[in-house]
C-alpha cells in the first residue's frame, strides 16, 4: 500500500470527522449565545431601592462616604478590598471627601474613583 492509495482510504474518515468538529463548534456558539441572551442586566441600587444607576453616585460627586484607619491616613471608598482589611474598630467614617481631606487624610491610591 502506497501513499496515495492510504490517502484515499481515509479521506471519507477525514470528511466525517471534519464536519464533526465544525457542527460541535457551531453547537458550543449557539449554546453560549443563547446563555447571554438569557441573563438580566447588573443594576448597582444605592439607597433608595428607586433610584437605580450604572454608575456610583460617589464618582459623580464628592460628597459620598469615604473610610479611613486610625492608625493611617488615607481615605477609601466602603466597597474597596483594602477597607476589608481594616478591623471595624479601627475605621473612621467620613460623611465626605472633603471631611476626610480636611482631617488630613489622602486618597488610597488602589481605590478605583479616588482623586
């Protein structure tokens, strides 16, 4: 058996599997398609439950809540990791940026937002 003779054997095989592969490709795009046509929206919901934005309010305006340590003195937004580090008893809360500037706290340069 030559080359061209073992070519010849295996090209329906080849075929086959070809179309095989495309229709398990075509089947996983539609499936995933499928599951993002499927899911709701992320809403962020501040306060009110009626007031609804994509967009939090503290980078909008100066005047959200920001935490800082007392043994430090940079400021974070609630939601960042580093205020997770921070023991509850060891936080100081300020009603606003410029609260907590004027207490000669900084903004915590890998909170996202923070000017």
């Amino acid at each position: 058996m030559n080359i061209q003779e073992f070519v010849d054997k295996i090209k329906p095989l080849f075929w086959i599997l070809l179309i095989a592969i495309l229709g398990l490709i075509i089947w996983e795009v539609l499936k995933i398609s499928d599951l993002e046509s499927k899911q709701s929206p992320i809403r962020i919901i501040y306060g009110n439950a009626s007031s609804t934005s994509l967009i939090p309010a503290s980078f909008e305006t100066t005047t959200a809540e920001v935490i800082g340590s007392k043994s430090g003195k940079k400021y974070y937004f609630p939601w960042c990791s580093t205020v997770s580090k921070i023991k509850p008893e060891n936080q100081v809360h300020f009603a606003s940026i410029e609260l907590a500037r004027s207490a000669g706290f900084v903004a915590g340069g890998n909170c996202k937002g923070l000017q």
